[in-house]
C-alpha cells in the first residue's frame, strides 16, 4: 500500500474542528462524520496489514476522488470572498464516494477473514516473520556506529592517492575513475554532482560556494569567469560526480586553469567513453567490485556495528551479502533492512530468498533491491519516500525543508504528545537508517529560473495545490497570482518587495518562507490561524512564536 489516507483525514479534520471560524458544517456533519469515520476505519484496516494489492489502485482512485471534491468545494467558497460560508456541499457528490468506502472495506475484511488463500498468507508471513521490531533490537546498535562505513577499497584508494598527490607530475592532470570517492586534500576543494539533465547554473554555483562559502547569485556567465578567477594560480581538486555525457566537459573544461601547480579534477562516471574523452592520456581508474569478505564485512558493520553477528546468523549472513554481487550499493540498502529486521534464522532467509530473486539474471540489480527494501516499508513511511520522486535526480534537500514539505502535504499525523514536525523528523530518521536516503552536508538546487512574472499558465490547472515552493526564482514583485492557490498549505518565495495586503487569502497556510520580504499589513498575519513555521525579513518564527507577534 503505497497511498496514505491521511492527508484526506486531515481535511476532513479541518473541516469538522468545533473550534474553526471558516467553515459552517451543520446540515452535512452527518454525511462528513460519516465520511470521516470510514475513512479512518480504513486507514487503520490498512495499517494493520503490510499491503493489499487487488486494492491498492482502487484505494487510491477514490481517496483522490474524495480529497478532489472536498477541496475543489473549498477553494469555490473561498474564491467567493466571504469570511465564513455554509459548507454546503451537495449530498450526491458524497454519496459514491462513501459507497465505494463501504466496498472497499468490505473486500478488505474478506480478504483478511476468509478470502485469497495466498494473500493471507503472504500476509501472515509478513505480520508474524517480517514485520519490524525495533523494540527487540539491542540498543547498543546505533545507527551512528554504521553511518560512515567503508570497506574494499584500499588498494584503490593508494593508487588513486598516488595519481593525486604524487610531485611526479605538475601539470593540470583529470583522473577519471567510474565510482565514488571524496578526497580530502589540497588547498582548494570543489564537489558538484553533474547527473544526465544538469543544470549548469547551478553546478558553478555548487563549486562556488565549495571554494569560497559564499552563495553566488550571478547570471551563467559571469558565473564561469568567477570560478576560472578564483581557481587561477592555486592548487585546486574538482570533484565532479557523475558525468553522463561529453558535452558537459567541453563546455566547462576551459574555466580549470592548468596553473602548473599539481592541480587536479576527478570526475565519476558510468561511461568509458566520457573518460577517455576528458582525459585520453592515461587509462581511467575502474574501481573493483567487494569481494565476499569484504561483502560480509560491510553487512556485518551495518547490521551489527561493533557486535559480534550470533552463530546462527552467520551462514546465512554471508550468503546474503555474497549474493549481493558485490555491489556496496546492495549491501547497504539489504544492511539497512536488516537492521530493522527481528534476528532470527527464519526471516533472515526469508529475506536472503528475496535478495536473490532481486537480482539474479537481472540488468537492474540495485533497482530490484530498492524495491525490496521499499516493500517493507511500514505503509505511514511509503508516501514520504515516494514523494522523492518530485525531485530531479541528484538532488539534494535539507532535512527541515523536507519536513516541512511531508507536513504540509498532510502525510503525517501526530500522537497528541508531540507536534507534526516532530513526529516527521523521526519519520526522516527512520528512512536514513534503512540507507533509502543520504545525508549530505550542503544543499544542491537543480531548479534555475530568474523572472520578474510568475508563469501563470503552467499553474492554471494547480488551484488544488497544497505546495507551491518558488525560492528558486527571483521576482522583483510578489506574484499576485499566488493569492488564487487558496489552498495552499506550504508557500516559498524570494521576490524583493514586501508581501502586499491580501495574503491573508491564503488561508490554509502553514509555512511562510519569504527570506527576503515585510509584510505590508502586518496585521494579516494573525489571520493566518494554521501558520505554523514563519521566515520573512531574516528573521524565522515557529508557531508560538509567529502567534505571538
């Protein structure tokens, strides 16, 4: 199941509090309460069991049906311009929507009580065998004791030290290699990552702020003359991760100065022919593959830390890291799910079985072994590793931004004790311990416009939108458009005017990001009752904060 029904309880949530001043629910509380209760119901069906896959897409087709007519109905009032309107939403646009509710769980409780023979037990299998038990794992396997494991590559990183650091050649020398290394040397330091649709902007940004921490805002331009002067007659290392084609390197090889001072860039690819390209002088360093114990190794470090692995684990340990093929993205995604896994013989074969299925006879290995790994998820933590997907390749966001965006999006669902972003952080946590995220320590935008008009048209169908993030865009006014997403739970935007009256319109508002603007109408913002993280001026506020302005 990878459809969460909580961003749909959340609205109905909003909408049935006692206490909101927007809405006037009285002659549909029975059908919404209704509605409300079944879906919830559902929701907790749907927890209680890892998937139902005759019923996912079903699921999800009338879950969007739902949020659709609620929120269109929303947005209509609101367009209207009253304070406060009767939520009057006709009977029949309901009426399906719950019948095919009371279906859904009805095939649910049979396929759960007295149906599909191999369902049932895929998912007793699944209840009994695999599901997490994170209170039966010894507290002394941290996940700091694994986040920065490094195995089988010694003998490549002595040639590649030599290539680097050796005084025998001093002019600018490119070392291609076809993997990942960071190397710490030199007094000038650079890393971008490049990926197949790269951003050149972007890219020069990245090795900017690298060589002198600062944010460079400059056109694409200026930006090469900038990164050609401040590596000129210095001794420098470029790390540029991951080059799909030639046309990347021809256009930006001319701004790496030779300077004849030993020098060096290191490019990562998966294409010989790039790296005969950039450097057809020498041949391109081809990193190994682990070997068995180095396989087992890393799995060993990841599952166990400093602990020794029990006996009975052991045989089917190295069978599974050795199936992994060597691949130490493999071996770190199966560690990571093994982790959380109970140790016992019998899930750890289960598992085992599942890794060879993945990838043998296979051209997509590590793909197959992502989505074993994903196919555990607990179903609250599918929708937020799905939501990467919004993101080009390559891209990097911070941790808190991402937060955000999962709150905002009404994926997550506090206990009563804590508040959602905290709740989400652990959501976050619990995704980088099963390495299906990885942490870096900087941010990377792939996204460039510069506009001084927001591009109306590619929003107009949008009205719907829960998060509109623009801070990857300079406009010289705020975009009036932006008053007409009154939907819009999560709202960044870097203009250099203040935030004109009106933006109290947005009245679902519950993260305002305009680092560089005022609000002309202060007073607005206390109309903003959902507003839970603030950040305008310089200045950023959390809900009690931003409240009490």
């Amino acid at each position: 199941m990878a459809y969460n029904l909580q961003p749909l309880i959340t609205i109905l949530e909003g909408i049935l509090d006692p206490h909101q001043p927007r809405w006037i629910v009285d002659e549909n509380n029975p059908q919404l309460q209704s509605l409300f209760d079944k879906v919830t119901f559902l929701q907790k069906l749907l927890d209680s069991k890892s998937s139902f896959p005759k019923l996912d897409s079903k699921i999800r087709e009338v879950v969007h049906e739902a949020e659709d007519i609620l929120e269109s109905h929303m947005v209509d009032c609101m367009l209207s311009g009253s304070d406060c309107v009767r939520f009057t939403l006709s009977t029949p646009d309901l009426q399906q929507v719950r019948r095919d509710l009371d279906s859904l769980m009805e095939q649910a409780e049979k396929l759960l009580e007295m149906g599909d023979e191999k369902m049932l037990r895929e998912l007793d299998s699944a209840m009994e065998q695999l599901k997490l038990v994170d209170k039966k794992m010894p507290s002394s396997s941290s996940s700091s004791s694994k986040s920065a494991v490094v195995v089988g590559i010694d003998e490549d990183l002595m040639q590649l030290k030599d290539r680097l650091i050796g005084q025998q050649q001093k002019k600018l020398e490119i070392v291609p290699i076809v993997d990942l290394l960071i190397v710490d040397h030199f007094a000038y330091r650079a890393w971008a990552t490049i990926s197949q649709d790269y951003n050149t902007r972007q890219i020069l940004k990245s090795l900017l702020r690298c060589i002198t921490g600062k944010e460079c805002d400059n056109h694409t331009d200026e930006l090469k003359d900038m990164l050609y002067k401040s590596l000129f007659g210095r001794k420098y290392l470029i790390v540029l991760d991951d080059i799909w084609s030639t046309r990347f390197w021809d256009e930006m090889k001319m701004y790496f100065p030779g300077n004849n001072n030993g020098s060096r860039i290191v490019i990562t690819t998966r294409e010989s022919n790039v790296a005969n390209h950039a450097d057809s002088s020498r041949s391109q360093h081809q990193v190994q593959l682990l070997s068995e114990s180095e396989s087992w190794n890393l799995l060993h470090q990841l599952v166990f830390g400093e602990e020794e692995c029990p006996l009975v684990l052991q045989e089917i340990g190295r069978k599974i890291a050795k199936d992994c093929g060597g691949l130490p993205l493999a071996i770190s995604v199966i560690g990571g799910l093994l982790s959380k896994m109970e140790r016992s013989e019998n899930v750890w074969r289960k598992i085992g079985d599942n890794v060879v299925a993945a990838i043998s006879g296979s051209d997509e290995r590590c793909y197959s072994i992502l989505s074993l790994s994903y196919n555990h998820l607990p179903n609250h933590l599918k929708p937020c590793f799905l939501y990467m997907g919004a993101f080009p390749e390559d891209y990097v966001i911070s941790g808190p931004r991402l937060v955000q965006l999962w709150v905002a999006e009404g994926f997550v669902k506090s206990n009563g004790e804590r508040c959602l972003e905290e709740e989400a952080e652990d959501w976050l946590k619990s995704l980088v311990e099963r390495n299906l995220f990885m942490v870096n320590d900087y941010i990377i935008i792939c996204i460039d416009f510069w506009s001084d008009e927001f591009p109306s048209d590619a929003f107009f169908a949008a009205r719907l939108l829960r998060v509109l993030d623009l801070r990857d865009m300079r406009f010289s006014t705020f975009p009036a458009e932006i008053f007409e997403f009154v939907n819009l739970r999560f709202l960044g935007v870097y203009c250099y005017s203040n935030l004109p009256r009106g933006i109290s319109r947005l009245w679902n508002l519950q993260t305002l990001i305009a680092p560089n603007s005022k609000f002309d109408e202060p007073a607005e913002l206390w109309k903003l009752s959902e507003l839970r993280h603030l950040k305008v001026n310089g200045i950023e506020l959390l809900k009690d904060e931003a409240m009490n302005l």
